[in-house]
C-alpha cells in the first residue's frame, strides 16, 4: 500500500491485519539491520528468539548491541538489556556487584 494518506493506510491496515503484521516484521528486520548491525543472514533467527540470553526469561525482547563499536551482540530481555545499560557495559561494574550480592548472601565466587 503506497500512495496513501495516513488515515487510508490505518483503515487499510486494521482492514488487513496479516497486512499489517508483515509491515510490522519488515519494518523490524529493517530496523535490526539498520539500527543494531545485525548481519542479514541471522535477521530471521534474532527476531525470532522467544528467551533471554542471559537469564532465560520470555517475553518482549530486545536487541542488544555495543554502543561504542555499534555491533550486534544479542537478544536481551527488558530488565537485562537496562541492566547492561545502567552499568555502562562495565564489566568491573558487573562484577562488583556480583561479589557485593555473594558477599550478603554468604557464597563465595
């Protein structure tokens, strides 16, 4: 559907929900490619992934990537994606705080 003004192409597009969910799945390969590095022969794998990669929870996932170098490094679920933010992919950051939980919890690492 090209050519269209927007309320048209809503109208259209809650007319034609399959329509709209491939819209929705080619914007999102686009944008994976575009946005996050991801190389074009692992697009359909990465949006497919229903699981964290870190802590194996299901859900809305998000696409990690190196916000210094650009590339794609994975598929994080919400929390571990701002996790990794909020630490600014340090990993003496991550792993002080590993130690500082084992620590109260009486393990050691």
């Amino acid at each position: 559907m090209t050519g269209s003004c927007g309320p048209c192409r809503r109208a259209y597009y809650d007319a034609n929900p399959e329509a709209r969910d491939r819209l929705n799945y080619l914007q999102r390969k686009a944008k994976a490619i575009r946005e996050y590095n991801v190389p074009e022969d692992q697009v359909e794998y990465v949006l497919s992934v229903e699981r964290c990669q870190v802590c194996g929870a299901e859900g809305d996932m998000h696409i990690d990537h190196d916000h210094e170098t650009g590339a794609y490094r994975g598929v994080l679920c919400a929390n571990c994606n701002k996790a990794l933010g909020l630490v600014n992919d340090n990993i003496e950051t991550l792993q002080g705080l590993v130690a500082y939980l084992a620590y109260f919890k009486g393990e050691r690492i």
